[in-house]
C-alpha cells in the first residue's frame, strides 16, 4: 500500500512538473519584457521632434576681446578684457536639424565711485570723484545647423546683427566755497557684427534643454575707442537653460 501511495505521488508530481516549468518561463519572459519596456519608455522620453517647436532660453558666460582689439591709447577708463555676458534666446526650430534664433544680449560695466564725506565736504575739503561705465548690447538673428537627431545634438551656427555702444566717465572736483564741477564724457554709437558659433543642446526632459556654446564675434571699428576697445571682437562661452513650448 505505501508502495502504491509513493509511485502516485511520484506520477503526480512528475505530471506537474512540466507545466511548474513552463510556468517560471514565463515569469521570466515577462520579467524580461517589462525590463525591456522600461528600458525603450525612458528612451522615448527624449526621443521626440522639435520641428515647428519654439524655444525659450537664458544663457550666462564670459566674453573676452582679442589683443588686436585693443587701444593702445590713454583713455578716461578701460573696460575689463573679461566681461559678464548675459543673454535671452527666442528660437523657432524649423526642422529637426535647423533652428532660426534671435537673441539680446547684456554686457554692462561699472565703476562707482564711493560716496565722499560729508563732513569733509561742510568743512570745505577738496573733492575729487571719478566713476564710469558701459558695455555694448549684441541683437543679433542667427541659424543652427544640428549634427545628431539624438539628446546630445551638437550644432554649429552662424548670425549677424547690431551692436549698441555706449560709455560714460564722470568727474567731479571742487569744494562747497568755490563750487562742485561736475563734468560728463558720454559716448554712443552703433556698428554692425557677425558671429560663429558651436556647442551641444543636451535634454533633461521633454520641456528642458541644457545648452554649452562657444561663440566668436567681431565688428566693425569703432568711431572712437570705448573703454579700451577699438571693435567688438572676441571669444565668448556660455551656460544655459532652455524651455521647449
């Protein structure tokens, strides 16, 4: 009888092993297919077109003028090499692989002077105060051409547009018997430029592009020397941050 009971259970659970087998097949096919998936829906997140898509960005970064483009001449007040280059991008992408942008940039210096003692100056000391500032602002129009369709897309561009230069030293000397001058050595003018440029858009998100941009410009001469510089000429590298509407 034990023997009768131990030969069906073994029968039974040879029975049942095929189909315990194919049933951890499974399971493990289907493990492999939702690895699978997720793996692809973490792909597909990036992988969209921007054709027909606007794009709006902020860039900061460093600009410097090249050697030649510097006055040798004395001047009232120089104009650091280094320079603070802020910019604001409104790009209409009309391809997957070619963007139009328009930008305005901002880069302003300035020396303020400190304020002088005021009970020096009841007591009728001399006062002798100096500040100045300036900088241009770049608008400029410009194309993209994109090498890769992939989330790093690298790019090189070329753009054209007009330069706005403006200046201005003040001095202001005397005392309170004899009277405070003031005097004001203001400057504008407006010149053409033209850029290249490269660098990689690179996407965290579906709404947000990451950009890198290196960027060479260069003008025509000034009508006089601005701060030291005789032409805007330059390179110029850029962090920013892009929204995708």
């Amino acid at each position: 009888m034990k023997k009768y009971i131990f030969t069906t259970l073994i029968l039974i659970w040879t029975a049942g092993l095929p189909a315990l087998i194919a049933q951890t097949y499974e399971w493990e096919i289907d493990k492999h297919e939702k690895k699978e998936q997720a793996k692809q829906k973490a792909i597909d997140q990036y992988d969209f077109s921007l054709d027909k898509r606007w794009e709006i960005k902020l860039t900061y970064g460093k600009w410097g003028i090249t050697s030649s483009a510097k006055s040798m001449e004395d001047e009232l007040f120089f104009l650091p090499a280094q320079m603070d280059h802020w910019q604001l991008h409104g790009t209409w992408h009309l391809a997957e692989s070619l963007s139009a942008d328009l930008s305005i940039g901002f880069q302003i210096e300035r020396d303020v002077p400190s304020r002088a003692n005021i009970f020096s100056v009841i007591l009728g000391d001399e006062v002798e105060i100096e500040g100045s500032g300036g900088g241009f602002i770049p608008i400029d129009v410009g194309v993209r051409y994109y090498l890769r369709k992939d989330r790093f897309r690298p790019y090189v561009g070329v753009s054209q547009g007009l330069l706005m230069i403006r200046s201005q030293y003040t001095q202001a000397t005397g005392n309170l018997t004899n009277g405070i001058v003031r005097t004001d050595y203001s400057f504008q003018d407006r010149q053409w430029f033209a850029g290249m440029k490269a660098g990689f858009d690179y996407r965290a998100s579906k709404s947000i592009q990451l950009n890198l941009n290196i960027f060479y410009t260069w003008s025509n001469a000034f009508l006089e020397p601005v701060g030291g510089f005789l032409r805007y000429e330059g390179l110029g590298i850029n962090l920013g941050m892009a929204i995708l509407l």
